[in-house]
C-alpha cells in the first residue's frame, strides 16, 4: 500500500513537472505621470536583488519638449513614484538615461544633459542610490562633449560599464558631416571616478552606434553595436540611416582588464531594420550574460526576432534562432533579459501581419531549455496603435522609442515599453506600462524538478513491486526443534 502510494505522489510530480510553471502575467500599470500630449518611451526596467518587490524604470520623455524620468517600487509594480534626475546647476534637461542595479543592491543611473534648441549632449553623468530610487546622490561626470545614446552595465564583480557614442565635429557646427565612435569606461569605486574612454568600434569613419553592454563570465564586458559602413549622415539634425538601409551588427569583448577590446566580430551582417537609425533615436539590440559563460544576443531583421548564443563569453557564436512564433505576424524591438539559473526571456512588439500597426501587442518569450525553445506569452491586456506617437521630421513615422524593457529573477519577470492605447493621432500620446510575470520558475528548476520528480517515481515503482513479489510469494513453515510428543500427551524424554 505504502508503495503504491509514493508511485502515486510520484506520478503526480512528473505530471506537474511535465506541465511546467503555472505562469500569471499582472495587470498593466501606468508608470508615468499622466499628460495629454505627452510621450514617454525607450525604458529600462531593474529589480533589486537586495530587496524583493523594489524595482527601477527610466525613460525617455519624447514629447512635448525632450527629457528624462526615473520611477520606483517597493511593492513590485503595484504603485510607482518619480525622482528627478539631477543636474548642476544651470544645466538643461537630462535625456538618453539608462540603469542598474549593483549587486549590493547600489543603483546607477547614467543621463546626459541636453542644451540648445538643438538638443545638443554636453555631458556624460552618473548618480547612484543606496534606498532603491527613492533619492539620487549628486550627478558625477563620465564625459563631455557629444555624447549620445549612453547603456549601463554592472558586473557581479561591483565593475560598472558605461558606452556610448562619442561624437565628433569635424570642423563644423553641424552633425551632419561629423564622426563617430563606440567608447567605454569603467568604475572600480562605485562610480565615483571613472577611467579614460576606450575606442572600441572600428574601422574609423563607419556611422556606428546603438552599443548594448552585458557582462558575461567573471566581469567580461560583451557589447554589440551597429555598423552601417563608410556612409556620410543624410540629415542635418545628426547621423541617420533610413529604415531598411542594412547594417552589420558586431560584437566585442574587454581584454586587458578593460583598457582594451578584441577585434569587432560579424554577428549579422546586411540586417535591415524597421527603423531609421539616427544619433538619437536609434534601436538598439538586446544582450545579457548568463550562468556557465553564456551571453545572448538578440535584433530584429526583416520583421522577425533573431537570438544567438555564445557558451565562451562571447568568443564564438551558435548559428540564429527565430523567437517568435512563424505566422504570428512580425516582431520587432526585442529586449532579452538571463535569470540567475538560466532561464532567457525576451521581450517584444508584435503586429498581425494583416494589420501592420493596427493591433500592436508586447509580447514575452520565455525559454527554460537555454534558447532552444520559447513559450510565448502576451503581456498587453489591450492592443494598441503604433502608428500613433511623437514624430521627429517631416515624413516620418511615429517613434515607439528605442528598446523596451525587461528584468528577471528565478520566479518573476518585470516588462515595460512604451503604449499608445490612450492615444490618438492628434494628441500622439504614449505612456510607460508594466507588467509583471509570476510564477515563472526558472529554467534549471524546471528541468531538475523533473529529473527529481521521475527519480522518485522509479523508487515508487520499485517499492510497489517489490512489495508485491513478497506478498505473493508462499511462505515456508519450518517447526522449531523441542521435546518429542507421544501419543498419550506426555513429553517423551530424550
């Protein structure tokens, strides 16, 4: 009986197991504050490791007038309150901000200031806060001069990360014929002083840009960048490339202790995007770093989402794998995100194919078999319009931003981007939402849940039969040996 009772158990457990996580997407939350005209896009979301349910967005302020937000939580995306970023005195607004979490719980926010009507970056900041957000240190300067389109990254080390592009007039007042370059610094000391900028984009005279950093293995800076070849800027408000001009996306690593990085590798090579690529709006790739020296790499080319991995830190890479689901429309501007076990999550905006636009939804998938494999979730609880939103030029179409947001740890999964369900043409309004995922468990867990669940039921179904082979066997009666008996009742002595 016992044993048929631990088969039973048993078999419950691989069931579950086999069923996987029971996954719950949160209600949508309005991050930022409301505003008719207003448009907010381009976050970055964080989760506290230190303190369960704080967690960070930044964001882009694109309309009516450029700026930059943070917003916290303590209470995992339930209310969301502002902090300003701050600036010295006399400087303009911040822009182009970035974050995240050290693994003390320390958290860094990079920005830039913005002058003129041209909405030039002078300078290069960051601030950090030890309570979660809720207040900011002063501003401390990384770089001057045109610095655009900044990324943070913090190793498990406490090293933080910063690139960005550096760029150069060329003896003009223009952009429009000027120069750039991908550069990096680092701190050692929480931000506090910064090392001189290392050129790692190359060769020289390429328009280049939209470099995401991961940290990979023991404190490996991985970036990857776009390459759109020898070809001058086509606008006098700054580098571009129009949608669909291809580009090559490249990928470098620290060497050296991060004073130096190794030769650019293709990745991709002739990706086209949906999106015009400019100095300020441009669309970023997705990297991250995960357990066992893995980075994965993720774009959109062609209106589909694209993953690589790398198991050697970024050294090589295993052939592209399609995220999304064929015949589910396209997907486009992917964020990816490695829980601390391994589990892949990669966010997305996906349209009908019918429809382009028309019906937008954000989109999860999740992979618990290290990229083989994804589990698609929706994350929007309504559609909405992407065809609504800030414009930046005669002829242009609306801007959705630069990259969405996403942040994981072994049981949950914090999403953000940018919404126009309550906009209209007219108005152009886009908001922050979140939405959080629970239940998600992570990649490694699942896998071993079963491995533990079916090692338990061999053991039930061994029990099981061996107790049925003892209970059917016959058993044998072997009399004790004693006094013999006669036949009259009396012992017979020996």
């Amino acid at each position: 009986m016992a044993g048929a009772a631990f088969l039973l158990a048993a078999t419950l457990a691989v069931a579950g197991a086999l069923d996987g996580p029971r996954i719950a997407v949160g209600r949508n939350v309005f991050v930022n504050p409301p505003g008719i005209i207003d448009a907010y896009s381009t976050p970055t979301i964080a989760e506290n490791p230190r303190r369960p349910g704080n967690e960070i967005a930044v964001f882009r302020k694109d309309a009516p007038r450029l700026s930059a937000q943070l917003a916290w939580t303590t209470d995992r995306n339930t209310t969301w309150h502002m902090t300003a970023l701050p600036l010295p005195p006399g400087d303009d607004r911040p822009f182009f901000p970035d974050a995240a979490f050290g693994p003390d719980g320390m958290l860094y926010v990079t920005y830039v200031n913005l002058t003129g009507t041209g909405n030039t970056p002078a300078h290069l900041f960051v601030a950090h806060s030890s309570d979660g957000g809720r207040t900011l240190s002063d501003p401390i300067l990384i770089a001057s001069g045109l610095t655009f389109q900044p990324r943070i990254a913090v190793g498990p080390d406490g090293v933080v990360h910063v690139v960005w592009l550096q760029v150069t007039r060329n003896g003009t007042t223009s952009l429009a014929n000027a120069s750039e370059q991908v550069v990096a610094a680092q701190s050692t000391d929480r931000g506090l002083t910064w090392s001189a900028p290392v050129g790692l984009s190359a060769p020289a005279g390429h328009l280049v840009g939209a470099a995401s950093p991961a940290v990979a293995g023991p404190g490996l800076l991985v970036v990857a960048y776009e390459d759109f070849g020898p070809r001058p800027s086509t606008l006098g408000n700054g580098g571009t490339a129009p949608s669909g001009q291809p580009f090559d996306l490249l990928v470098t690593r620290s060497i050296s202790g991060g004073t130096a990085f190794s030769a650019p590798t293709v990745v991709a090579s002739a990706v086209r995007s949906a999106q015009r690529f400019s100095y300020f709006f441009p669309e970023f790739p997705g990297v991250a770093g995960g357990p066992h020296h893995t980075v994965y790499l993720v774009w959109s080319a062609n209106r589909d989402v694209l993953l690589r991995r790398s198991t050697n830190d970024g050294a090589t890479w295993q052939p592209p794998l399609r995220v999304h689901r064929a015949g589910d429309g396209s997907a486009t501007l992917p964020a990816v995100s490695v829980a601390p076990a391994g589990r892949v999550d990669v966010v997305y905006l996906n349209e009908p194919g019918a429809s382009p636009g028309l019906f937008t939804d954000v989109h999860l998938a999740t992979s618990f078999d290290e990229g083989k494999t994804f589990r698609d979730l929706r994350l929007s609880s309504e559609s909405f319009d992407s065809r609504i939103g800030p414009t930046f030029g005669g002829g242009l179409p609306p801007d959705l931003g630069s990259h969405l947001g996403v942040a994981g740890d072994s049981n949950t999964i914090s999403t953000a981007w940018g919404d126009t369900r309550l906009g209209t043409e007219a108005t152009g309004r886009e908001d922050i939402v979140a939405a959080s995922v629970t239940g998600i468990g992570s990649g490694v867990r699942a896998r071993w849940s079963f491995v533990a669940a079916a090692a338990v039921a061999v053991v039930g179904l061994v029990l099981l039969v061996w107790t049925h082979l003892v209970r059917a066997r016959p058993e044998k009666v072997t009399a004790a040996a004693g006094p013999h008996e006669r036949d009259d009742g009396r012992a017979e002595s020996p």
